[in-house]
C-alpha cells in the first residue's frame, strides 16, 4: 500500500470521530472521541470546553492527548499552553486585566493592524488585541490535533478586510493570523504575535538564532545595529526589533533546563523584549518582580518589514512553538 493509500486509509478509519456536546452550568463541553480502526484511540481524544474565564471573559479551553490550552476570546489571546508534565509554555502575569478594551498582559497577544506607536496612530500595538473575537468552530484531526477558528467581528476601522486566527494544538502549538484584502487598493500593515514565553530565571536564559542580523534598538531611539553575539543574554532591559530575519530563533532555558524553538513562516522581524525593573515597576498590569519569569520572542512583520497586501490576496503569519528538555 502506497503512502499516498496508507494516509487515506488512516483519514478514512479516522473519521469517525464522534462529537458529544455537553452542557454543565456556563461550560459548553465538545467531547471529540475518535476511533481508529473501530477502537477508540487516545491520541484522538479532546475536549473543547467553552467556559466563562477571568474577569467572566469567554474563554475556549481544549485538551488533547497531550497539552492543554485556554484562549481568550479578548483580543483571540491563547493565554495558556502546557503539555503535560512540563512547566507552562506561555506566560501570564497575575496582574494582567480581562476586559473588553485592554489587551491581555501576556500569552500570545495579537498585534494588528500596527506595531508600537507610529504618531498618526492611536493606542499602541493596533487595536484587535483589545477586541472581543468570535470563536467559530473546533475540529480535531485524524492525527489528535486540534484546530480552532477565531474570527475578528467586522470593524469601521477595517471595513474590506477580514481577519482570522487558526489556533492548532497537540504536542506542540501553532498559530496563524490571516489577513485577506476585500477591498479594491493595497492594504499596508504591520503584524506581530506577541508571545510571552514562561522561563525559570531570566538571569540563566539566552536566544540564539539571530548572530549577525539588524536590528533597531528601541532603547536607543530606534538606532540600526547588528547582533555580534551568538546569544542574548539579559542584564537589563531588552527592546530590539530585528529585521529581515525569516530563521527560527530558540530560547534556552538554563534554569528549567528547557529549550523552546520558535519557527515561523511569512514573517521577516523578530523582536526581544524583556522589560526588566523600571519597567516592570511602570506597568500597573505587570508584577514588579514577573520580569525574572518571562522574556517575549514575537515573530512578525514591522518596519522595514511592514506587508502591503494587493485587493483579494491573504497575508499568512504562522507561528509554531515546540519545547524540548536540555537536561
Ligand atoms: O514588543 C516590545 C514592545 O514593543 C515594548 O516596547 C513594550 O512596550 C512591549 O511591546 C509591551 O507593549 P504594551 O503596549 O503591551 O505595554
């Protein structure tokens, strides 16, 4: 039997995946159960869980045979991702809000249709981060992952443009930001995934990946300069946007002993970002001491690297987040 003839196979046996709704007080329970081959498979067990979060947001929650995961319909912001027996992959401050118009303080928050704060622009980082999203529909694959389909309610701001998330979980998480243009000119924007990653002390971390690539130095009023080292490491405040860099980057985690590599596709600028004391002291939705337990690695389109879209075409940014033990 071909390749081609084995996954049709194992599509077809895969199918019949049962779906079971159920209702428990505000949590609407999506039960998929899928049976291989006429016996249940525990790789294709899930629960997509609809449930009321903090703040009395509305928050998807789904479990698969091997992580779990909340997001947000606030801004489609996955808060939480973890695979069972590791340490949480994103991190969220205990400070953060949850309410309708302010972005979520950590996860994966979604910045479009700007980045930063250009001048003619107001509020920093676009605005659909602090929106309320609409959660489509789940659906799980004959390979146990879980896919689920956010969708930004249409918007003055953006009148022929829709956007959508695709968020897929299973040992890893994976998402991606569709931009397609309705309308009849180009779209210019900028996109960034904003991801908050959990570490165990920001003294023992460094990110590798970026040896010789430009960047623009936020702190030191946007100026060009080039990544001499073969790792960042952090003693103070962090800011920097680097451009025209398509690679994977990989955090490395010495003090919880985990490696967490971040590919991505359609994306040219990675930024790093830790906002170490003052900061962390500035940000009333921040801990002051939270800085020694996070560092952001965003992968994204900004600056240089703005996207200007052509009417009827998609912009795609896809992100994939996988973690692997260094001990
Ligand atoms: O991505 C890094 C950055 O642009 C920093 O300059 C810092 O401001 C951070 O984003 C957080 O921005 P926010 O608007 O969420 O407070």
């Amino acid at each position: 039997m071909s390749v081609v003839e084995t996954v049709r196979e194992v599509v077809r046996a895969a199918q019949t995946i049962c779906k079971r709704i159920v209702r428990k007080g505000d949590r609407k329970i999506l039960s998929l159960r899928g049976q291989y081959n006429n016996t249940l498979s525990p790789t294709l067990n899930a629960q997509v869980i609809q449930q009321t979060g903090r703040g009395d947001l509305p928050m998807v929650r789904i479990e698969t045979h091997w992580s779990e995961t909340e997001i947000y319909l606030l801004g489609a912001c996955v808060t939480h991702f973890q695979r069972h027996g590791e340490p949480p992959l994103l991190f969220l401050s205990e400070k953060s809000r949850f309410e309708n118009g302010s972005p979520i303080r950590g996860g994966i928050p979604v910045i479009f249709p700007w980045f930063g704060k250009p001048v003619d622009k107001s509020g920093q980082h676009g605005f659909v981060r602090a929106r309320p999203w609409e959660f489509v529909e789940a659906k799980a694959q004959p390979d146990g992952i879980v896919t689920a389909l956010f969708r930004l309610p249409p918007c003055p701001e953006l009148p022929s443009i829709a956007v959508e998330y695709v968020v897929a979980i299973g040992e890893t998480l994976t998402v991606e930001l569709i931009v397609t243009n309705k309308s009849s000119s180009n779209f210019a924007f900028e996109n960034c995934l904003h991801t908050y990653f959990t570490v165990g002390d920001i003294n023992a971390v460094s990110v590798v990946g970026l040896k010789g690539v430009d960047y623009l130095d936020s702190l030191d009023g946007a100026s060009r300069k080039t990544e001499a080292g073969d790792a960042i490491r952090f003693t103070g405040e962090v800011d920097r946007i680097y451009i025209n860099t398509p690679q994977a980057a990989e955090i490395r985690d010495g003090a919880l002993h985990r490696g967490i590599r971040v590919e991505k596709e359609n994306s040219l600028s990675t930024v790093v970002w830790n906002p170490w004391i003052a900061k962390s002291r500035a940000m009333a939705d921040f801990g002051d001491e939270e800085y020694q337990r996070m560092v952001c690695v965003e992968s994204g389109n900004v600056r240089d690297n703005s996207v200007a879209l052509a009417p009827g075409q998609s912009a795609r940014l896809k992100v994939k987040l996988s973690s692997t033990s260094l001990k």
